[in-house]
RNA sequence: GCCCGAGUGGCGGAAUUGGUAUACGCGUUCGACUUAAAAUCGAAUGGUGAAAACCAUAUGGGUUCAAGUCCCAUCUCGGGCACCA
C-alpha cells in the first residue's frame, strides 16, 4: 500500500506551480479583487525561521481561501534589504552588502517555494536595487518640493557604536535598537520628515482602521496630543520674554518660578555673570548624560539662571531655573512649575526651597493663547551609513542644498573599498571622491553623503507591489486604482514606525493627487511571536532556535509545518513551539490522505450534516481568523468520517477545506478525485436536526437532558411538562417549583426550586 | 507610576450574544494488530469519592433564574509608554 510521503508530493506540486504560475495576478476592471501582503522581511543570513513562517502561512492561508472563493487575489513578496547587518558583515569580511544581499534573497526565495506559498513571484522587490530605489529617491523629492523634507540643527540621538544618528522611534530604553549601545545626545544638521504636519490626521483616522486595538492605542499614545495653552511671561532686566507650554492655564495663580531645559536656546541672555559659570557647568554635565542615566536617577537636579519673570497673573517676581526634567523637544522647552498641582514641580521645589502656593483656579483663556502640541517629533531620516538610499541632494559652493533633477536619478550608491563610517559623523560614501562631484544645471556641486533611513524605503513599497517594474512612475495609476489600499497586511513588529510612517506617506501622495485613498491598510493581523520549547525567545546564543527547514526535512513536510503553526493557539498571542504536538498535525493529515487513496468510500451518506457543519464552521472561522479552531473542526470531521464511513463527496469537502492551509496535499487528493478546489459552500437546512438535546437545569445546575423533536422547541408548556415528568428532576422538586426559565435558543430550562 | 492584554486539566488551548466548562491536539493508561518494536486502529482520561454526590475557570466579594464571560477590589504574568508640563 501506498503511504503519504510528504515530501514527494511537495516537489511534484511546487515543480508544477513553477511551470504553471497560477499564482500571476493581472487587473481584471469588474472583478472584486483582494491584496494581501506580509511585512516584507529582511532577508539575513540566517534564513527563514518559524516567527517568517507563521507571518507568512497566515497570509498564505487568506490568499489561498480568497482565491477559492473566486477573488481575483494578489499575494506579492519583497525584500527589505538596506540596513546595518549586510553592512556590518561588509566591514567584518570585506564582502560587499550588494553581493551578500543577492546571496541571501535567493536563499529566502528558494525557502519560501518550499513552503509553498501562493506568491506571484513576477512581482518580488528589493529596497536595495537602483531600479527600486531610484523611485524611493523621486519620493524624497516630492517631500522636498513640498517642504516636507528639511534640515535642522538640533541635538540628536548619537549611536556611538554604530557612528550613526537615530530616530526617536529607533531608541529603546535609551539604548541602539541594533546593537543595543547606549546613546548619547550630539548636535549636528540632520534632514527630516516633517510628519508633524499630519499629527491630527494621523491621530483622527486611527478610529476608522480595522485594526487591533493593542496597535491603535500605540499610535495614539505615541502621537500624545496635548490641548494647552501657551503663556508669555516678561523677563525682568529685558531679556527676550519666555513663553512657556501648559496643559493647566487655569493654574497659573500658583506658578512660583519657570524652569528651562538645559538646551533651551535663548539661556544665554538670563545668564548673570555670578551663574553663568555653574548654568553652563550644568548643562554640559546634563547633555552628557546618557537617557539610561536619565532614567536610573530621576531626582531632581537644576540650578538658579540668575533671572526673574513676572507672573502675569499675579504680577509677582518669580526666579528662573534651567533643569533637564523639562524636555527641549516638547512644547516650548520652558514651563511654568505649580508646585501645588504638578508631582514634579512640587518635587523640584522641594528639593530647592521654592515657595509653594495653593492656588484658585482662574478662566483657562485669560492669559494664554490656547495651543495644541504633540508627544511625536518630526521623523529623523539621515543616516551617517553607507548601506542605505542615499539622498538625492547636492551642495553649492555656499552649502546650500540643491535637489538632484528627477531626470538624473538615480543616484547610485558608489563603490568603495572600506564600509566603515568614521567619527567624522559622516557615511563611508565620502570616501567616493569622484562619485561626490556632481554638476547641476552647470553648476559644480557636492553630494549629500548621508542615506536614508531604511523605514523610508518601507513606506511606499506596497505601492509598488501594484506595477513593480513600471520604469515611468513609482506605482501605475491605473493599477494602483484597482489593487489598492491593501485589504490585509500582517505583521508581527513595527506597531508605531513603520505604520505611521506609511500612513503619513499616504496621506502626503493623496494631497499630491498620486493615491486615490488617505490609509494605505485596511485590516492590518498583528501575529505574536512562536517561543522555544522552553518558552523564552528563540535566540542563536541560548541554542534553542528551531529551523523551519529542519522540520520539513526531518520528513514533516511543508503542510504539517504550516497546518501546526495555524494550530498552535490564537494567530495573535504568543506560542510555545512543542515538537510532539507537530506529530499530531502530521497524523491528521496522514489520516486524511488514508481518507483520500486507502479508504473505500461510503455509499450511503450519513456525514451530511457534520459535512455542512464543518465547511461552515472553517468559512466562519477564517473569516475571523481564528485559524486554530478552523484546524480543530477539520480533525472532528475527519475524526468523524473514520467513524462512520466518508463518501466521495466527503473526502471532496475535506480536501477543499484542508487546502489554505496544507495546498500540497490537498491538490493531490483533489487531483485524485478529479475534483476542482473552488471553495464549498453548506444549507442550513443541513445543520438542523429532527430531535435536539434539551438541558434541563435546577438552580443553574445540569440535571437532566432531554431528548425532543425539533417542533416541541416552540412549546414551552410540553417541555416544562416533560422535564418536571422527569424522574431524575422529580428528585429535586419534591418541596415545590417556584418558576422555570425557558430559553429555546439555548435549547434550556432552568427549574427553579 | 500611567495605559493596554492575559490568568481555564499534567501541557498547548476551546467555549463566537450571560445559557451543557474543559472542543481539538499533546501526554499518560489500557486494548487490537505484531515473534517484537515502530507505525496504525480502538477505548479511557479535571479533582475527591465505593457510590450518591460534592468541589473546580488566579483570589475575595457582588449582580442574575443562570457568570470562565458582566460589576467592584486584590494578586500574578506579558506588552507599551515613561519627568511630554
């Protein structure tokens, strides 16, 4: 006898999904359509591991289940290939990134075939090909015409390790996200996204997104609209005025000095010449320290400016301090301390002996001018990195910037001979010395050696995904109209960056009348993360990584690989991988192809109902994405059809059912039965039976269970009747009945006694 | 500190609208097949108890005819933010 071999049936399939790209997707106008996309990945050394292959099934599920429903379903892939690893892996080997990348994206390519994903693979990107990049670069220049890419000194977050600036979002507890160094506070002229401008846009539209709550509240979290006021306070002696950001205008009885932070710009002129000595002592000790210093020590510190202000509700003579709780980024980097109302301030004052006044509160306009501001800065894009998207700008004589003519892009990245970035704060690409020299409009100009932060080349890539080798324009009109916005994306990571920055980019290309929509992303599957056995984070240095190619070699295959990781537990919470319960996947989909080519059918049809139960039961189920129960219906009914004999039509159903999520399998079963795979559909006349179970309850607790016929669920009076009749009830209601409760949708009866 | 999630058998988890708690899978035990093992097939499996029955969804209260589900308080774990005025 034949047995389920796996991996024989997965060559033989995939070799045929090669040859026949059913997975091409073309734009049919009067088609409904459906675009479903994972977060593309970063294709590393490494190769795909199972937090990929989770991601990726549960698209790979959707698609597959769309496209048997009868959708004209596009599933494109990509990779995200610029970044630090590829380029540390240069300057360790002297490799070039380019070289490296193209090993690894055929390597993920070739792993994500074996797992058989329904991917029209004529539409794969790379962030990091010129022809991709050149439009990444057009994207940027659209911002800059607009002014929405702009330069700014200002004090950065410094990665001493990587010797490259970072964006807010890419500081995690006042560490690298990369390589996890500490990072220190360093000034320096660094380009922008000014994603402020669509703060209440961005913070608005969050409502109408189908997506998790969990991620919703991130975003507006990290937007933190504040509504305040702005107050100007005159500064004794004629120093410009100070005008301080408050949340509590109505306060401001109770304010008894104003604190600045350290990098406040106009501290100079409150400066005497008996302080200026300790203020400017102070603020270098502040600059220096690290955000984990920050954070380890939270007491307050601060010192006297030598200057007063005038309250100007009470008209009193306040003292100025500068200390480094107040923030130079939010607001107007100068508050007005109430110690009476605010922790901190009462802290502060505390600490320095400043005086403490109860105060009634006054109207909230009567000093200030109402002001709202945000938690969110604008977005920091250069990179002092070598392995990135470099900017299309160039410099004059005088430094001043200059775009690259569009007609000029792109600007390729240069070839050099070492990666490495310098403390000169400047990228490996300055080491290019003929690549720097550009001439514009005749002119002499010098290039722009930082690149672009990686999450620029992630916000717009699902547009191309539309028309990925249009050379005319970054995304096709007319394809992009049909495609878009995505209906499902998912993702495990990236909650507040990457997906508002695509957002805001959205937003920005529809006011330039380039997208037909203001959300890039529908429904958005925010996936946990798959553990080790042992429950902690896989990780090469604890050893307890499982290889997803291991486990289809090891004989499991593709199908059980996927079906389990569709089993494991809800798609959003985190799992614990346990090695034994993928042999009870690959059990069940043994015992289904047993079902399919080593069982005779059954001629008479006693599966009708569950058979209807179960194709409804998945069809809902996937609606829902509850994947892992869709699984646990499919092994009732198989567990079922083993009882009591499949029919043809069964082994039919079931291989249909079984094919979002183990296709291999269930094509070959499908081919045997010489059966289509367009998706089944049940008849509620099937689901319901002649006789049902009524549960009869006393007090709330189960009793007795009766067994009526389907019509008596309307009469009340005779199941009331039946169930006091009941001996096992009459044991209970021998000291009487005071009311029954009957609910025939829960086919119930609750005795109350 | 603040804002979200979550807590159910030996384990992963189910219970969709307040209505039979523990579906499905793993593990364990027993049986069939086999010289034997593996594989496969079948049966049992929350706890206590001889049984009747009682007790069980983190803990303590409450609402309800009825609570894993709703309300209040507490504990534990996970995630996010963290001096944002």
């Amino acid at each position: 006898m034949e047995r389920y071999e796996p991996l024989k049936i997965e060559q033989k399939w995939q070799k045929i999904w090669e040859e026949t790209k059913p997975f091409r997707a073309t734009e049919e106008p009067g088609k409904p359509k459906m675009m479903l996309a994972e977060m593309f990945p970063y294709p590393s050394g490494a190769g795909l591991h199972v937090g990929h292959v989770r991601n990726f099934t549960i698209v790979d599920v959707l698609t597959r289940f769309y496209t048997q429903q009868g959708l004209n379903v596009l599933r494109p892939f990509g990779y995200d290939t610029f970044g630090l690893p590829a380029e540390n892996y240069a300057i360790k080997t002297g490799t070039a990134p380019q070289d490296v990348t193209k090993t690894n994206i055929a390597n993920f390519r070739k792993q994500a075939k074996r797992l058989g994903y329904a991917i029209d693979w004529n539409r794969e990107i790379n962030t990091s090909d010129p022809e991709y990049y050149k439009w990444t670069q057009w994207c940027f220049l659209q911002l800059y015409k607009k002014g929405l890419a702009y330069q700014k000194e200002s004090y950065q977050w410094w990665c001493p390790e990587d010797q490259t600036v970072l964006a807010n979002e890419q500081v995690e507890n006042g560490k690298c996200w990369r390589c996890g160094h500490e990072v220190e506070k360093k000034k320096m002229k660094q380009w922008f996204f000014k994603i402020t401008e669509y703060a209440d846009e961005l913070l608005e539209e969050i409502d109408s997104l189908e997506w998790p709550e969990k991620i919703k509240t991130m975003q507006k979290n990290w937007i933190g609209r504040s509504v305040g006021a702005e107050i100007d306070f005159e500064v004794v002696g004629g120093a410009p005025h100070i005008t301080v950001f408050t949340t509590r205008p109505d306060t401001i009885y109770g304010a008894t000095f104003l604190v600045v932070a350290p990098e406040y710009t106009a501290l100079d002129s409150l400066l005497t010449d008996d302080t200026r000595e300790k203020v400017l002592d102070y603020k270098a000790t502040a600059l220096k320290k690290s955000e984990i210093e920050r954070q380890e020590n939270k007491e307050k510190t601060g010192v006297f400016t030598g200057s007063y202000a005038i309250n100007p509700a009470t008209k009193e003579k306040i003292p100025i301090w500068v200390a480094d709780y107040v923030l130079a980024g939010y607001g107007t980097g100068a508050i007005m301390a109430v110690p009476a109302m605010d922790d901190r301030d009462h802290e502060f004052a505390e600490k320095f002996d400043l005086p403490i006044v109860e105060t009634e509160l006054c109207d909230r306009d009567l000093f200030g001018t109402p002001k709202v501001t945000y938690r969110m800065r604008d977005w920091l894009i250069s990179r002092q990195r070598y392995w990135g998207c470099p900017i299309p700008i160039a410099y004059d004589k005088d430094g001043n910037p200059h775009p690259i003519p569009e007609d000029q892009l792109p600007v390729l990245i240069p070839e050099v001979d070492d990666y490495k970035p310098d403390n000169s704060g400047r990228s490996a690409l300055a080491k290019a010395k003929d690549w720097l020299k550009v001439t514009i409009n005749g002119e002499e100009m010098t290039r722009e050696t930082d690149t672009l932060d990686g999450y620029a080349c992630s916000s717009w890539y699902l547009w191309r995904y539309a028309s990925p080798h249009d050379e005319d324009a970054a995304w096709n009109q007319d394809a992009i109209k049909y495609w878009e916005p995505v209906d499902y994306y998912c993702g495990g990571d990236h909650a507040v960056a990457h997906l508002l920055y695509i957002r805001f980019w959205c937003k920005f290309f529809a006011d330039e009348g380039y997208l037909p929509f203001r959300e890039p992303i529908k429904r958005l599957l925010y996936n946990g993360y798959i553990n080790a056995p042992d429950g902690k984070k896989m990780s090469k240095s604890k050893g307890n990584v499982i290889d997803p190619l291991d486990v289809i070699n090891d004989g499991y295959g593709a199908d059980t690989l996927r079906t389990y990781e569709m089993f494991i537990g809800p798609y959003d919470m985190d799992a614990a991988w346990d090695p034994r319960s993928v042999g009870g996947v690959y059990r069940f989909l043994n015992r289904c192809w047993t079902l399919a080519f080593a069982t005779e059918y059954s001629r008479t049809d006693k599966t009708i109902n569950i058979r209807h139960k179960t194709i409804k039961k998945v069809t809902e189920d996937i609606h829902r994405y509850n994947f892992n129960t869709a699984v646990a219906a499919l092994m009732e009914y198989v567990n079922e059809l083993y009882k009591s004999g499949a029919t043809e039509e069964d082994v039919i159903t079931l291989a249909k059912l079984i094919k979002p999520f183990a296709p291999h399998l269930a094509s070959e079963m499908l081919e045997k039965l010489s059966a289509d795979d367009e998706w089944p559909q049940w008849d509620e006349k099937y689901l319901v039976s002649d006789t049902v179970e009524v549960i009869v309850q006393i007090n709330g607790k189960l009793r007795a269970k009766l067994t009526v016929s389907a019509d008596d669920l309307n009469d009340e009076k005779k199941i009331t009747n039946l169930a006091l009749a009941d001996e096992k009830v009459q044991k209970y209601t021998k000291s009487g009945v005071k009311k029954t409760i009957f609910v025939p949708k829960a086919k119930l009866l609750n005795i109350v006694i």
